[in-house]
C-alpha cells in the first residue's frame, strides 16, 4: 500500500525512466552518471514509497511491470515540468542560463568543441554546459530517456517525439597513402569506391554507415573485409596514411586529421556525396527557443 504522504524525488523518477528506458541497471546508471547501488537505491525507495513494483529484476533480463508501464509516461512527463521549470527561472534574466546536457557523436565532437565552447562562453555566459560524446544510437536513447537535453548527430534522427532542427552540411573527402594515383583528383564519382580497400569505423559509428549507405547507392563493392579495426577517425586516418586502405572523412575533419602528413586527398565532382548535421532534442522539453538559439551559436561558431 502506498504512503499517501510520500513524494517522491526527481533522482528517483529518473533512476525509474533510465531502467525502464534502457532494461538494464549497469546501463542505466552510467547514462545517469551515478553508481549502480546508488540507482538501485533510488528506484527501489520509489517503489517502497508508491506501493508498487515498477520493475521486474531477474539475473537474465530487466522487465517494466504493467504498472511501470502505465505510470512511465507520467514520470517522464513530471521530469519534464522540472526541466520546463529550471528552464523558466533561468530564463527570467537575459539570455540562455542554467545546466545543458548535451550530447555528440565521435565524428563531430574534436572538431566542432574546440571554437564551439568558447563561442558558448562568449554568447551564453550563464549556460553550464556538459559534454557527453557516444555514438548516436546511445545518445538518442539517452536523450529519449532525459539524460541528455540535447544532442548534435547527423540526420535525420527519425525518432517518435524529436525535433530536429538542421545545422550544416559537409562533404565527404577521400583521404589516401601518400603518392595515390587518385590522389588531387576533384572529378571522383561514387562508384569509385568499388573495389578500393575501404577503412571504416566499427560498427555502431554512423559516419560507418553512412559510407556503406553511399556504396550501396552505386551498387559500389568495396574492400571491407580486412580485419583492421578503429573506435576513431584518428586511428582509421593513421591506418590511411600507413598504408592499409583508404577512407572517406567528412570536410570538417580533414584539416585537424590529416596534418601530420604522409596522405593525400580526392574531391568528388558536384555533387558531392555528404552528410547533415543537426541538433536534436525532445519536443516536450518546453525549451524550443533556448535549443533554436543554441543552433544560431553552433552555426556561428563553424
């Protein structure tokens, strides 16, 4: 039975939406930057508060009860009111206050953080800002979860109940060994990358998909099937520029990785295959203005 006295904490509705959003505790409570006894601690007082079982543990799996799942709309829809509320006391002063999460993809975060933070500084100098850089299916879950306010990652998003709001576009550069007989050619066409010996970035990176979306638009076959391996851009240029294959890096990238030489480059003629880069965030946030003002900042700040 429930304490009609109890009332429970924003800690504890959100250790419930991160288990009930990602089914596992160990997940859930790095995405909620606590220690798992702590999140266990926290959803376990919300239902001792409530009366019910929200979740069921077992050693194999993680379930959301019948009950879970007919007050998780409610739960996130109460954190949602907290956010809408630290949002409108930051806002009662001039310009844009107050902690963002804000989430972005390994392929954007090196070259994009670097004059985006100080612009943030100059522009937003109330905003508190807290990076998390994790690949894009991580962070829309986290962002769907209420993790994360926001995040940059290339679209479209395509997920129920997320804004999109669109920031630039860049082009796809070949980046080759040094002395490549493609190398200084502006005239390249897609399917100029059947059979070269493409390296890519492991599996769950979306610039990896992206490369093999473009393939497949040419019915192009690359060379994938070495076993080299990379979590980075950095690593793959490297493996580039040592000799083991070649690969595509967006323009944004290209001057920070390859400076230390030892590659050269290949354009495509117009036009270039790419990709966009948005912001996105949860269209129940209530902070639409603040999020479209960040995207002038992002733009900016290129």
């Amino acid at each position: 039975m429930s304490d009609q006295t109890y009332q429970p904490t924003l800690s504890q509705l959100r250790a419930f939406v991160a288990v009930a959003e990602y089914r596992h505790f160990g997940t859930a409570a790095v995405r909620m930057g606590v220690s798992q006894p702590t999140l266990s601690q926290a959803l376990a007082a919300l239902e001792a508060g409530l009366g019910v079982q929200l979740i069921e543990r077992s050693t194999r799996k993680v379930l959301v009860t019948a009950v879970g799942v007919e007050l998780l709309p409610q739960a996130m829809a109460t954190l949602e009111a907290a956010d809408r509320f630290v949002a409108a006391a930051a806002g009662s002063g001039d310009g844009v206050v107050g902690p963002m999460r804000m989430g972005i993809i390994p392929t954007i975060a090196p070259y994009v953080l670097p004059s985006l933070l100080p612009q943030l500084r100059d522009d937003m100098p109330g905003l508190s800002v807290h990076v998390v850089e994790d690949q894009t299916a991580r962070l829309l879950d986290s962002l769907r979860a209420g993790v994360l306010d926001v995040a940059i990652v290339a679209l479209p998003a395509d997920m129920h109940g997320i804004v999109e709001i669109a920031l630039y576009a860049e082009q796809f550069v070949l980046v080759l060994p040094k002395g490549h007989h493609l190398a200084g050619r502006t005239d390249l066409t897609a399917d100029v990358l059947g059979g070269l010996p493409l390296l890519l970035l492991d599996d769950g990176h979306c610039l990896r998909e992206q490369t093999l979306d473009l393939c497949r638009s040419v019915d192009a076959h690359p060379d994938t099937a070495g076993d080299t391996r990379a979590t980075s851009l950095a690593t793959v240029v490297q493996c580039v520029a040592g000799g083991l294959g070649v690969t595509l890096v967006p323009e944004m990238a290209l001057d920070v990785e390859t400076c230390r030489g030892h590659l050269d480059i290949a354009r495509f003629a117009d036009p270039a295959p790419g990709r966009s880069i948005g912001l996105v965030f949860r269209g129940s946030s209530g902070r639409s203005d603040d999020y479209h003002r960040l995207a002038d900042v992002v733009r900016a700040s290129r």
